[in-house]
C-alpha cells in the first residue's frame, strides 16, 4: 500500500500502481541470491537438509520483504521520473 501522499513534499501518490511489477523484481532477485547462496552452502560445508531449511527459509521471506519495499518504492520513483500517469497532481 502506497501512502496518498508524501509527507516531505506532499507529492499526490494515490494514483501511483506499480502492479505485480515490485512481485517480479522480488522473486527474480531474491530467488538469484538464496539459490546461488544455499549451492554455495551445500557444496562448500554439506550440512543436513534441517541446517538448509533452517537457514534460508526464513532468509528468503526476510529478504522477500525487504526487497519489496525497495522494488516498490523504485517503480513508482521511475514511474513518476518517467511521466507516466496522465493526470499530473
């Protein structure tokens, strides 16, 4: 959820929808980094199945969370920088 304006400079951010775009951008980034990371893991140390669940489920859902903020926040940047809604406020 988008706040409806920014507190700062009060910029009209209501009509800004970034859609499934931010999901994307999460679930490409996030799936690189834990799947190149848990390989690495695996080959490099061999620790039990548990150990890898331990670790990167709650890694992927805390990643996922923080990367979607920064996604988000960036398309409705570009989609702002870029001029894209026709209905300027």
């Amino acid at each position: 959820m988008v706040a409806d304006a920014c507190p700062a400079c009060g910029l009209h951010l209501k009509d800004h929808d970034t859609g499934d775009g931010p999901m994307f951008f999460a679930i490409l980034i996030v799936g690189f980094l834990v799947t190149f990371t848990a390989g690495f893991v695996e080959f490099a140390f061999s620790p039990p199945f548990w150990v890898h669940a331990a670790l990167w489920i709650p890694a992927t859902f805390i990643t996922c969370f923080l990367v979607l903020r920064v996604s988000k926040s960036m398309l409705i940047h570009w989609e702002y920088k870029l001029s894209l809604l026709k209905d300027k406020h």
